[in-house]
C-alpha cells in the first residue's frame, strides 16, 4: 500500500482516529507503532511499515529489547525515531514500577519480574549488573556483556565497576538463557564462584545470580544460585 492509498483509507479505520474515537487501547500493537512513527518510508505506508515491524519481531516487547543502534538500523526508522522509541519503551517500564518506592531486591523472584520481560525478547545473551544500597534496594542497573546464543563473557572487574564507581554496597547479576532452559553451564557456575571470591576481597558482596528463562510447563522460569545454595 502506497502512502497515497493509505490516505485513501476512511478516517475511521486510520489509527490516529480510531484512538481519538475509541481510546487507545483498542488499538493494535502495529496500530500504536504506526502513530509514533509518523510516516512510512518509499513504496511503503506508515501503518504497512508499523505492520512489517510487528512480523518481523513478534511483539513490541521483543522491539523494545533492542538497544537505540537496533532500533536505528530498521526500515523507515533512524537514530532520532530510534531515540525517541526507546523513550518510550523506557517510560513505560519506569511507570509499571511503583511511584516513589525504591525496588528492594531481596529475592531471586524480584529481578525475574523486573528484568523477565526485556531479557526473554533478547536473541542473544546479555549479563547485567544491579548495583543494590546496603538494604538492597536498586540503585542502578548496567549491561556489562553481550555473548553468544551460547555464551556469554565477563571478567568480574568489568562486572564489579558499576559497583565501585557508584559506591554500591552489594551487587547481584542476572543473565538470560535464549534457549528458554535456566538451568546454568559450568561456566555459569565458574562465574559465580569467582564472582563470590571476588565480592569478598572488595567487601561488594554477590548477593544472587539469576539466570533467566522462559516459562516451561510447571518448570520454574528462572535459576537462582541462593535458592539453590550455591552462594
């Protein structure tokens, strides 16, 4: 559909209108996308270009894993669109978040529901940092390594960085498993235990690792190493 045939659509079926006619949460996820985007790109409407996007992605959660260089390299977007989205993908994860509370993470289950839903869309594995208060409550979160579908490679100084330049007391990690099994590697498990050495030299103590999957059955989605005694 050209852009000409798409202005040829009846107002009400056009998504700019039908979110002022029937709010926006009748819209489609590639409905929504279409109204940020703005317009589409040569051969191709805005809402045909919002619709590719949606395919060729899934779902806008898997979208909104990506990082702004990602974003940048779609059709029809570019660095400032790309900007602008991860924006708004960011706004609406801070205002899921209850207003004015620091997040505690005192349990495994904690960063499964804070990270799940951006780690499960990643093609990749991509190990973060969360830098916690002496109550455990989240100061900051920083990706320090992206590896492989089967890998991921830190070094505990590139992991424990964060933590020093922020001042943090303690720190946990988390990475994802894009095979959708938790259950951690040998390496997984060679990172924790010096990652534990590691803390207690520093006096930055590793409180978890949580290895995050998918939802398996009855299975349980993610790996944590405390409840599994290992730290």
């Amino acid at each position: 559909m050209s852009d000409s045939r798409f202005e040829e659509l009846p107002e009400d079926e056009k998504p700019r209108e039908r979110l002022s006619k029937y709010g926006a949460h009748v819209l489609t996820d590639a409905e929504l996308l279409a109204i940020f985007l703005r317009t589409g790109k040569v051969g191709l409407d805005v809402l045909s270009l919002a619709k590719m996007l949606i395919k060729e992605w899934g779902t806008l959660r898997r979208l909104a894993g990506c990082t702004t260089e990602e974003l940048a390299k779609l059709p029809g977007m570019g660095p400032a669109k790309a900007a602008e989205l991860k924006a708004a993908f960011e706004m609406g994860s801070r205002m899921a978040r209850p207003e004015g509370e620091k997040i505690r993470v005192d349990r495994a289950g904690v960063i499964y529901e804070l990270l799940s839903v951006e780690m499960q869309a990643l093609p990749y594995e991509s190990l973060k940092v969360l830098l916690l208060d002496t109550r455990h409550g989240l100061l900051d979160s920083k990706e320090v390594s992206r590896g492989s579908l089967n890998e991921s490679i830190a070094h505990p100084r590139e992991i424990f960085r964060p933590a020093i330049a922020k001042g943090a007391y303690a720190i946990a990690v988390v990475h994802n498993h894009p095979s959708g099994d938790p259950q951690p590697s040998e390496a997984d498990r060679r990172l924790t235990r010096r990652l534990t050495e590691a803390g207690t030299l520093l006096q930055i103590p590793l409180v978890d690792h949580v290895i995050i999957g998918a939802k398996r059955g009855g299975h349980p989605p993610y790996f944590s190493f405390r409840e599994a005694g290992l730290i």
